[in-house]
C-alpha cells in the first residue's frame, strides 16, 4: 500500500470551507460519511484522476456518469475546443442544437420532440410542470430513494446526497409544495395500483428513476415498469423516466430500450453532454408542443443548448454508435462487480452488487436491495472503510454507500483487475481487524 500525500488538498478545502458552505459545492463530493476530508481533483486522463497532491486514482465516479469515455477523450475535447473558438455562448438558436435534437429524438424510442436544458434537475422540474400542465392535475407519485434533482416538489424522501447524509428531507421546503407529491417503495406494484384507484383523476405524473441510481444502482423488478406504464395508460397519467444517469448509458436508447417500457416524457443529462452541463426533456409530440412558446407551459434558460455542451455531446453520441460500445461496457461492468462480489465472499463480508450494464454497487448488506429500505440496511461503516483502504491504494469510488459507481470505455482489464485484488485486500484487512 502507497503512502499518499494530501497537503494540498487539505490546505485547498480548509480555505474552501470559509468560502463554501461545507467546502463542496454538491454535498455528493463530501467526504463526511466516510470520514477526512475530500481529495481535490486537478486534472484527469483516461481512466485515471490526479489530485492537487499528484496523487493518481483509477476513477469510478466518472463525473458521476457523463464519462463514459474516460477523462479528456481526444475527439471530445477537439470538439468542444472548435465550439470554444466559434463563441462560448450567443443566447440564438445555432445549427448544433438542432443536430443534437435529432440525434435524441433517432435514439430514444417515445421521444418525438426535445427541448435541451442545462442541467437533470431542471429537465425534471421542466417534464412535471409541462405534465401539470398538459393533465391539468396537481399530484405527483415518486418513489423512496429515488433523487430527481433539487427542486422543493422533489426532495421528499429523495436519494443521493439526502440519502448520505441521512437527511428525510430538507429544511426550507414549505410543507404547501410537497403535500401533492405521494411518495411510494420502489419496486412495490400494488401501491402504485391502490394510490391510482384512490387519487388517480388528480394524478399528473408518476417520475421514476428507470432504474435506480441514487440509493445505489437497484434494478426495477420485472413488470415493475410495466405496471407503472398501464396504470398511467388507464388514469391518464404521464408517466416519466428520469434517465438523467440510465440515458445513453445502459444502451444508446437508454433504459427504455433496454426494458422495452416507453415513458411519455423522458428527462436526460450527464451523457449527452459530453462531460460539459447539460440537461435535456422530450416525449409525446402532443405533450411537448404545450411548451412555450408553442403552448402554455413556460420554461426558458439563457444557456439552454450552450453551442460547448452541445459540441461535446453530438461528438459523444456519435461514438456511441460505432459498433460494440455497449457489448465492451456489458462486460467490463459485469467483470468489475463479479469481482467485488468474490472479494466480499472470500473475506467472508455480506455483500450484494447492485448492477446493470456499467453502472454498479456494491452494497454491503446480507439482504437483497429491492428498494431504499433494504439498501438503507447496508453497513455503512463498513464502506467507509472500504472506500478509505482502496483510497489509499489508488481507487477512487463514490463516496457514499448509497450512490452508483461507473465503469467507461477507458478502463482497462488490467484496471478491473487490479481494483477487484485491492478489494480483496482491503476486505480482508477491515475482516481481521473487525
């Protein structure tokens, strides 16, 4: 095991947290539930981070899923550098946009108009106030651990961050904007079925992550999503897919292709990009066109289609197309979270994984994680101290049990290899010390 220095970074967030409020500025980046402090990233390259420290890491967090080709892939950055040296931004409608548009609309099967945003929690906020507005209902159903960004309607009973820092809400949110919002276990059918019977004509959306990714990667049960497109279908419900993190990433459909379950309106992010702030909400051309100005439902942003993001996000989907993308992360993801898995086994640690595709988590909980219940029985002291030996060993994952890791094009068998032997270290070691 490497001795790592973090003087850097330690100087870097005791500054930062006089001026940021707890040093981050996404409370994901803490490193509170896993105890020091965080690493300050300088640069990346590949599959690999480097600290202000020089410190390097193989990186699974990936920008939290947008780099699904690594760090500073060539053709990327070109891109975006060309967009760079046209303007940074001009507020007008340019050519790419409309490039980036039909590559969404060709790609996801129920998307037949977009409307690009900049960022997953405005897409989110942007699809149920079009989805209010089109039903002309109030009432929305989510579900437990679940995170779809943080807007007030949204943040009950949420993932991500929430989930790590073991918060049930947050403060500042007045009562009156979550009271239509019915909050329900994911992968639980027969809820869906009893709160559509009851309130189902003031219903006007139901938003799921299509598959979970904010309390740790959770898999929807077979004909969970179907269950939830029927009864939308039957009360004239729309029935959302948050594939903010799943878009572009479990198949270049997304999670609807995968599964074969159509939403009406889909929110994406993160991949489409390309690693720049980007965000994006499209379905039924009938819902869609009742956004401004087309319709009634008002929505607007100076940076939407920023002319960077975009460059870097048709280059993104382009390659994506090229063939066996998708077949080469199936495996690199299946490789790293069997691998994790053995680990645990031998050094006789309860553990499930959590996976699909190239996103993963490796929970560690003797039970099945079905919903935010079951993945809130993980122990999460024990991944703090994983996360902290593998840390030190050059492996950077999220930090927080309940958050999903991320495989990329860049790592390399060689990269898997070596993080699933320093698991079974690290493993072994918290094992005879417990």
């Amino acid at each position: 095991m490497r001795e790592l220095d973090f003087t850097r970074s330690a100087a870097l967030f005791e500054k930062a947290r006089s001026l940021i409020p707890g040093g981050v500025n996404s409370p994901v980046r803490s490193f509170n539930s896993v105890g020091g402090q965080p690493v300050f990233v300088k640069r990346g390259r590949g599959a690999r981070i480097f600290d202000e420290d020089g410190n390097s890491y193989i990186d699974y967090v990936c920008s939290w899923g947008p780099l699904i080709f690594g760090h500073a892939h060539r053709r990327i950055v070109a891109a975006a550098k060309a967009a760079l040296e046209a303007g940074t931004t001009f507020g007008a409608c340019t050519a790419g946009e409309v490039t980036l548009a039909e590559m969404i609309v060709a790609a996801v099967p129920s998307v037949e108009m977009v409307r690009l945003v900049n960022s997953g929690t405005e897409a989110v906020m942007s699809a149920i106030r079009l989805a209010r507005g089109f039903t002309r209902r109030d009432k929305i159903i989510k579900f437990e651990g679940c995170y779809h960004g943080h807007s007030d309607s949204l943040l009950a009973k949420a993932g991500s961050g929430i989930a790590t820092l073991g918060m049930p809400d947050s403060a500042g949110v007045p009562p009156n904007l979550t009271v239509d919002t019915i909050t329900l276990p994911y992968n639980n059918p027969e809820a869906v079925r009893a709160t559509a019977a009851l309130h189902g004509k003031s219903i006007a959306c139901i938003v799921v992550e299509a598959v979970a990714g904010n309390m740790g990667v959770v898999l929807p049960k077979p004909g969970f999503l179907e269950t939830l497109r029927q009864v939308a279908s039957e009360h004239g419900i729309v029935l959302i897919f948050d594939e903010v993190i799943t878009g572009f990433r479990l198949s270049y459909g997304g999670a609807q292709e995968r599964f074969g379950v159509a939403a009406d309106l889909t929110t994406l992010g993160k991949i489409i990009g390309g690693g720049l702030p980007m965000g994006a909400y499209g379905g039924r051309r009938e819902i869609m066109e009742f956004v401004a100005p087309s319709g009634p439902v008002y929505q607007a942003g100076t940076l939407s289609g920023n002319p960077l993001a975009v460059a870097a996000g048709i280059e993104t989907l382009s390659m994506l197309k090229e063939p066996g993308i998708y077949d080469k992360l199936e495996k690199k993801g299946a490789a790293l979270a069997d691998g994790l898995l053995e680990a645990a086994a031998a050094a006789g640690v309860a553990a499930q994984t959590g996976r699909v595709g190239s996103m993963f988590t490796l929970f560690f909980t003797e039970n099945e994680v079905t919903d935010y219940a079951s993945a809130r029985t993980s122990d999460a002291a024990r991944y703090a101290g994983f996360f902290r030996g593998m840390l030190e060993r050059g492996f950077y994952l999220a930090p927080s049990q309940f958050e999903a890791g991320f495989v990329s094009t860049a790592h390399s068998k060689k990269d898997i290899a070596d993080t699933v032997a320093a698991a079974r270290a690290v493993l072994g070691e918290t094992t005879a010390a417990g």
